[in-house]
C-alpha cells in the first residue's frame, strides 16, 4: 500500500471519528499515528487543527506542532485558548520555540513570551538575543554533560536522570568545573566501555565545536564534512552554551534551498507555502524583479538601434536575433546555475575562480563552436534546398557562426563568474538568477552579435 493510500485511509477514518463526536476514540486514533501522520491530518483539515492538537497530550502535540509550517502554525496559536497556547510554547524544545517566534510580529512575540515560565522565558530572549541566521538561533540547551572523573557507570545514571529531557543522546559532552568544553563523546564508545572506566579515557581530544554568531549555512558544511548528528556551541571562552543537532540544519539546508530556486526564477524569497501567501504580497514578490528585468531588456532597443542600418542592408540578420541571445542566454544560465549550485554545496570556493574560469572558458568555447557551425549549416543549407539568404550565404552563414561562438562563450563567461563575484561582495550567488543572466546576455550578446556581422560584412555594407 502506497503512502498516499495510507494516508487515505488515515483521513477518512479521521473525519468519521470527528463527526462522531467520540473524544477519546478521537485521542487514541491520534496516540496510535506517526506525529508526521497527525501533521498531515493538521494540513488536511485546517478547519479542526485545534481539535487535533488539543485531543493530544501536551508533549506529542508539541512534537507535532514543531514539524508543522509556520503557516498552520500561527493558525493554531490564533485560535488555542491562552492556557493551552502556555502549556503548548513551554513544552516546545527552546530551539523549535525561538524559530517560531521569530517568524512573527514583535508584538506577537512579546505577548507569547509573556505565557512562558521564568526559566523558558531567560532561555528564549537569549536565543532570539542573537543574530539572525546565526548558530546562536538553533542552539538548545537541552543536553547532558559529565565530568571527566566520572566513571561510564555514573555517566549512565547521568543519562537515566537527565536524558529524557536533552534533545539528543547520542552524544554526551565533557566539561571542567567551571563549564568549559572538554570533548564530546558518542554514546556508542560509552556503550562498549567498561562500567569502571573513567570519562576521561574515552577523551581523544577532537572535538568540533561552533560558535554562536556562526553562519548557519556555514555550519551545514560542517556538519556535513565530519558526519555528525550533533555539535556543541560554545563561547569564546570554550563555555559550552549548548547544541545544535542535525535535524535543525536540515530545515536550514531545505529553507536555503527553497529561497535560492526561488531567487534563481526571479522571484524574492516566500517565506510562506505558495497557497497561504496573500495575493498582493504575491505580486509584490514578483513584480520587481520583472521591473527590473524588464528595465534591462529595454537596452536591447538601444543595442539593436545603434546598427539599424546595418539590418536594413542585411535583413537577413535580425532572423537570427532570437536564435542568438537565446543561445546566450541559455549557455549562462547553466553556468550559473551549475555554478550556485556548487557553492552552494561547497564544492567550490572564491580562491577557485581561475580554475572554474579556466574550465567555462574552454567548455564555453567548443559549446559555442558546436552551435556556431550548426548554425553555419543552416544558413548553407537553407541557401542551398530553399533559396534562402541572398547570394552572399556563405559570408553570412560565417558571421553568424562566428557570433554564436561568440555569444555563447560569453554567457558562459558571465554565468559562471558573476555568482562568484557576488559571493564575494557578501551578496546570495541566487541573486544573480537565471532571468537575470539572461536579461545580461541578451543586451551584450546583440552587441557582440552585430559587432561581429557589422566587421565580417562591412564589404557589403559599403
């Protein structure tokens, strides 16, 4: 049975449980799903997530409600009562707690942090204290830390004790007395040791630790480069603050993701599903990007007018416009986004821009050299079965290749750097999107275009 079957047949059963009335079948259909499976019901039927939420005890609505997107997630918190709303934020992990708050109005904000006990409140104000995007936003400080003279024995009655409330286990930190850092240490290596064994022999000393006004997106890549499920954040001073665990950077990374596709088609970041957005925001999104592309494409008018009267001569050279910038066009917008795609993965970095130059410089030439004889081809070959192109077919057929050769190396050229150089300035490599290469290429790849007709032909142009 697939998942959309399943899921179904969860919904259905979900509705005849509702209509009945019956609250506690209701709570123990509820107990008896995945909390991905409840947060599906949530989307399903926006009209009783309230219903859901508050059919549930408070600890498996609040694994719920943190996996939901924002959007359901304020529709919620509107509607709850007051009380349920306190217990529903204080049972929020702190780094689930602050990525909600932060996604809402000030004001919001503090009448929420009001409902927070006095010890949930410190922490929260203290994770919304630091910068935006920063470690400091997904740390939590729900962990558990021994001693380096404990013995593996104590550190599992450690664990028993305060381990149902740490975001994690698999990994148990060492600290000094004054709270500082020492190592951290997998619970499988704790696990296979001795019960007699000291902490402090299990300690090799290689530990990885993040700062909390680190970049979050940074921190991917090191999570990614070690294979870690966890890492600790500490001060400068090497106090340890807290953690950040592998499922918080894997919302960045798909929140990154979002954005830069989203960049990429020319369009300002959404930070809400499609379908919840406002209309108007909807257009307020998109329209300046088309403004300002559509404020570029109007040099093409100044690029093609500049050699009207080389196409009044020639005629035959404005049906291979199109043809032209979209070869260019198309050329830099791989580039690019081959290009941001890299970075973005971390494959490549500024200190490598010759070496990418270098690569796009050669594959742009032989791309173009391919397209360009293609086109050759067509201008003879058109000539040569339909008549087409005037007598001087050859000569035009060989400007027009060579202008694709042309075009096409420079698209690539500025497909392949201008993300580069962005990154550089500290500027999204997104932001150079794929219509705005475009937009780029078509204006200077006219002007190549007609520099090269305008020298190659200039003997029939006399």
């Amino acid at each position: 049975m697939s998942a959309e079957q399943t899921q179904a047949i969860l919904a259905s059963r979900f509705e005849e449980l509702l209509q009945s009335g019956d609250t506690a079948a209701l709570r123990e259909f509820l107990d008896d799903q995945n909390i991905s499976e409840v947060a599906e019901l949530v989307d399903a039927f926006a009209d009783a997530d309230t219903t859901i939420v508050t059919s549930m005890s408070i600890h498996r609505a609040a694994s719920v409600f943190k996996i939901l997107d924002i959007s359901s997630q304020k529709s919620i918190i509107q509607k709850l009562p007051a009380g349920v709303t306190a217990s529903l934020l204080n049972e929020l992990p702190a780094d689930d707690r602050t990525d909600f708050l932060e996604e809402l109005p000030s004001n919001v904000v503090r009448e929420l942090i009001k409902l927070l006990d006095p010890e949930e409140r410190k922490v929260t104000l203290s994770l919304l204290g630091y910068p935006e995007n920063s470690i400091g936003r997904l740390m939590t400080p729900d962990y558990v830390y021994v001693y380096a003279n404990d013995t593996v024995e104590q550190v599992f009655a450690t664990i028993r004790k305060y381990g149902k409330d740490s975001e994690t286990i698999n990994v148990i930190y060492v600290i000094n007395e004054k709270g500082e850092l020492i190592d951290d240490i997998r619970i499988s290596d704790i696990i296979l040791s001795d019960p007699h064994k000291k902490v402090e022999e299990l300690i090799d000393g290689r530990v990885i630790a993040l700062h909390p006004e680190d970049d979050q997106e940074t921190a991917g890549e090191i999570f990614k480069m070690n294979n870690r499920v966890a890492l600790p954040v500490v001060s400068q001073s090497n106090k340890l603050l807290g953690i950040v665990t592998i499922d918080d950077i894997l919302w960045v990374t798909s929140e990154e993701f979002s954005e830069d596709m989203q960049k990429m088609g020319g369009t300002s970041a959404l930070e809400e599903p499609y379908l919840d957005i406002p209309l108007l925001k909807l257009y307020k999104k998109r329209i300046i990007w088309l403004l300002i592309l559509f404020v570029g494409e109007t040099f093409t008018i100044a690029a093609m007018s500049g050699f009207q009267q080389t196409l009044e001569h020639v005629l035959v050279l404005s049906t291979f416009i199109p043809l032209i910038i979209s070869s260019g066009g198309n050329s830099g917008s791989q580039a690019a986004t081959l290009i941001i795609q890299a970075l973005a993965l971390g494959e490549i970095t500024i200190q490598d821009w010759w070496r990418i130059a270098r690569r796009e410089i050669k594959s742009g030439f032989f791309m173009g050299l391919t397209l360009g004889l293609l086109g050759y081809l067509i201008v003879t070959g058109g000539h040569y079965m339909l008549g087409l192109f005037g007598p001087h077919h050859a000569t035009v057929g060989l400007a027009i290749g060579t202008a694709l050769t042309g075009v096409v190396l420079w698209g690539t050229m500025m497909g392949s750097m201008l993300p580069l150089l962005l990154k550089r300035l500290g500027a999204d490599p997104a932001t150079s999107s794929t219509p705005f290469i475009a937009t780029l290429v078509d204006v200077t790849g006219l002007l190549i275009y007609f520099g090269t007709a305008y020298w190659m032909l200039r003997d029939l142009l006399a």
